[in-house]
C-alpha cells in the first residue's frame, strides 16, 4: 500500500500546530500542503517528527521534495543529517541573479 493514501485529504494532527506558527493551521492538509509539511518538520521536528513524515508521505517522496527545493530551504545542520538519512548526495543550489 502506498503510504501517501493516508495523506489524502487528511488535517495535520494537532500535535503539530506549534510547527506552523506562520500558517493558518486548520487549513493545511496532508496531501495539498506537503512540501510546506515536509520543509516545517525537516527543518524544526524532532525525529519522532520525522519517523511521522516517513509514515505519512515515505522515504522516496520525502527525498524527492527535499531533492527539489534549494538547500537553503533547510537549515544547514538539519541538511546534513536529512542528507544521511534520506541519502541526498547534492542538493540544489540557488542561482542570483544578475538583476
């Protein structure tokens, strides 16, 4: 069974609020807000927070959105250690501009 069926359509559990103190809370949703799930528990959950992410979402998808966000979306000591357990070799780096 794919871990994500249970993402669908689904509320944050309560015990997350304080993790979204920027977010309207009762509006996020498992499946339409996981990037903003993934990024806000990677970058500010424990790792009982992150055995939640993997639940939820899988490891795959978990290293494929991390994969696809540049690397100052997380925080750098954070990045080293989701680089261990979802085995991210690189991550992306922003380009400036030349505006």
């Amino acid at each position: 069974m794919d871990p994500r069926t249970n993402a669908q359509n689904a509320q944050l559990p309560d015990s997350l609020r304080p993790f979204f103190w920027s977010y309207r809370f009762e509006e996020l949703e498992t499946a339409k807000d996981e990037k903003t799930v993934i990024i806000q528990l990677i970058n500010y959950g424990t790792l009982r927070h992150w055995r939640w992410l993997v639940q939820q979402y899988g490891a795959a998808e978990i290293k494929r959105v991390l994969h696809s966000i540049p690397a100052t979306e997380i925080k750098p000591r954070t990045r080293v250690l989701a680089s261990l357990l979802f085995s991210i070799p690189t991550w992306r780096h922003a380009y400036r501009g030349a505006h």
